[in-house]
C-alpha cells in the first residue's frame, strides 16, 4: 500500500493519513528481523542509543556538578547530575535538584527524576488525553 504515490504530489497527503495510524515499534523490530539480507560487522565507533535521557546525559558535556544543561539563561544551585534543556529566552533557576529531568519545549515544563524516565512515553500520552495535543 502506498507504492503508487511514491515520489508523487499525492505522496505527502498518503502520510499524513497512514503514519498516525500504524503501530508504534522500534525499527529492529519492525524492518530489521524481518530483513533477510542484514549482515554484521564487527566494528567500534562509539554509538550510543540516544533514546533516552539518560543516554543524552552521558554524552553531554557536563558542568561541575555533573548538570547536563542545554539553555542560556539556566542558574543552579545546589543541583547535580541533571538533564535541563530550556528555549534560549527562558531565565531559569533551580536550586537543590539531584538527578532530575528539567526540560521545556514549546510552553510545556517537564520535571521528573531520571530513574522514572522510562514514564516519559506514558506521562505525554496522559497529557494528550488530558490536556490536548497542543501540549505535547
């Protein structure tokens, strides 16, 4: 399904109407065991799943306190091993936060600590029951 408006005008409007409604899976589940020409190498190159926060913070650069913290305007105190990722023009301060996700996006502030980022998915699923798409 799909084939004939491939590379077409009619391309676009076929995504937009068959992506919000296929299954939510990981593309090694989804396209890689079910390839049949996949191979491996070995090889080393540093790859990290960025999938997480957690992972995020692991390869960013990290202030003294271990903050990974993305924003100009971003004052802590008394604050370590976080995740703070703030729009250029919001001033922020945080002060006595150990290993919590402080992050903005377009109006909408999460806080949560970084063992129960595996809740993110839910928490923003809840939201778009609750409070609409416009949050999310």
């Amino acid at each position: 399904k799909g084939i004939d408006v491939y590379n077409t005008p009619g391309e676009e409007s076929f995504i937009q109407e068959t992506y919000p409604v296929c299954k939510n899976i990981s593309i090694d589940y989804g396209i890689m065991e079910k390839a049949p020409n996949v191979y491996v190498r070995i090889s080393d190159f540093g790859w990290s799943d960025l999938g997480t926060w957690g992972s995020l913070h692991d390869i960013r650069d990290k202030d003294e306190q271990g903050n990974a913290i993305n924003g100009n305007n971003v004052m802590v105190y008394d604050t370590a091993d976080c995740i703070i990722n703030m729009p250029a023009d919001k001033l922020v301060v945080i002060n006595g936060l150990k290993d919590f996700i402080v992050v903005e996006e377009e109006g909408t502030l999460l806080i949560c600590r970084k063992s129960d980022e595996q809740q993110i998915r839910q928490i923003v699923n809840d939201v778009k029951i609750e409070k609409g798409e416009k949050y999310v």
